[in-house]
C-alpha cells in the first residue's frame, strides 16, 4: 500500500523535473491523498463515500426510483443495490413500491437516516478542514473556482469535426 510519503508530489532532488512540471500528476496524487483521507475518515464511522452520497440525494432532491438515484449519485446500478441493503439494515432508508408503477421501488431517507447524515456531514466537514488547513479562505475560495473552471473546460471540449 502506499504511504503518504509514496503520494508526494515532489522528492526533492529524487524526482525528475519533467514529474515536477506535469499539472495531471499534481490533480492524481492531490486526488489519491485526499480520497485516502476521506475514507479513513468515514470508516472510523463504518461509513464510506457512497452512504454519503445516497443520503445526501436523498436528503436534497427526496424520495427517488433506484434509477434517479444512480443518476444523482453516479454510483452504478448494480453497485447502488448493495449500498441500499446496507443502508436499509441499518434503517437509515425505506424502500417501498412506486404506487405509479410496482415493479419500481422508492427510497426515502428516514429520520434516522437523517441523523446519520449529519454525523457523516461532521466528519467530511472535518477532512475538508484538515485538507485546506495551509490554505487561507481566500485561497480556498480562489481553489474551488479555479478547479471549477478547469473542469467545465474538460467536460465540455470542442468539436473537432
């Protein structure tokens, strides 16, 4: 497994200067690390990220079909089954059939669900202030739009027809 010192971006006198320059290097290893974090994070909860994310769609756009929920969260269908059995033993969601149509179920998030949200919303508040803590609020405002834009850039590239 990697540590974090594997993930560093930069080795000093060990790492070639082309690694040094590349921007999409840079993204990765960030992303690795900070994903690693996040997990350890929610597991200390015996939660992971896709809890989060089915909660908090429920919690935002409310009672969902399976389908809506894959949408939202873009966890796939078939993966998002598992997550909705764990979800449901623990009572944190309700499926029940869609009245309009009974070969389709609804999830709903419950109040206990709702509580558990809130707890995950703590943790997560607290690896986003680990992760930006040598970044000023300015910095971390001037981060996330930059980042922004450079991902509306990718996901929509021109045509080159």
């Amino acid at each position: 497994m990697e540590t974090g010192d594997d993930l560093r971006f930069d080795h000093g006198d060990q790492t070639p200067e082309r690694f040094k320059g590349l921007f999409t290097r840079l993204v990765a290893m960030t992303a690795v690390q900070t994903q690693r974090v996040a997990s350890n994070a929610l597991r200390t909860v015996e939660a992971h990220r896709d809890h989060f994310m089915v909660l908090a769609a429920l919690a935002e756009f409310g009672p969902a079909s399976q389908a809506a929920l894959s949408g939202h969260t873009r966890i796939y269908k078939s993966d998002l089954v598992s997550v909705l059995n764990d979800l449901e033993d623990h009572g944190w969601v309700r499926r029940t059939p869609d009245s309009a149509d009974k070969r389709r179920n609804v999830i709903t998030i419950t109040k206990n669900g709702e509580t558990r949200l809130a707890e995950l919303d703590r943790v997560l508040d607290r690896v986003n202030e680990h992760i930006m803590t040598p970044l000023t609020h300015y910095e971390r405002a001037q981060l996330f739009g930059l980042l922004g834009r450079i991902n509306a850039h990718l996901a929509n590239p021109p045509d080159h027809a």
